[in-house]
C-alpha cells in the first residue's frame, strides 16, 4: 500500500525543500511541481512531493491519520 502525507514546506533551494509535520523535518525533491510555494503543503511520497494542497484539506487528512492511528493504539490495548 503507498501512502502520501500531507507536509508543510518550510525552506525551498532550487530543486529542492525541506518539509515539515509535527517537528520531523524531511528533504523533499520539489521537481514534478510546477512551483512549489514556501509555506504551502503538499503531498509527500517517497521523497517527492507530487501535489500541492490547501492548508484546509492537508489538515483534515492528518486529522483523520492521526484518528486511525489512535484507533489502533486501543485495538492494541486489547
């Protein structure tokens, strides 16, 4: 299964940027986007980002990944 997370950029040099979410920074490669904005999100997926996104849309997909997570967390409790 491929999964693409929703990142803020946070630093851009040329090609390339550095993404952030909840204090994990990450180098991304910008170049399948036209023109990546500085403080805008995108999806990340396996080092790129493929998408830009507004920040309302980017919040409620980590709202509903952070729901799952916790979901598992207490099917693991038992």
């Amino acid at each position: 299964m491929c999964l693409a997370v929703p990142m803020k950029i946070t630093e851009i040099t040329g090609q390339w940027g550095i993404a952030e979410l909840a204090g994990v920074r990450q180098r991304v490669n910008l170049q399948l986007l036209e023109q990546a904005s500085l403080n805008s999100y995108v999806l990340i997926h396996a080092g790129f980002a493929i998408q830009e996104m507004k920040e309302t849309e980017a919040l409620e997909i980590l709202e509903m990944l952070s729901g799952i997570d916790a979901a598992e967390a207490d099917t693991a409790k038992g």
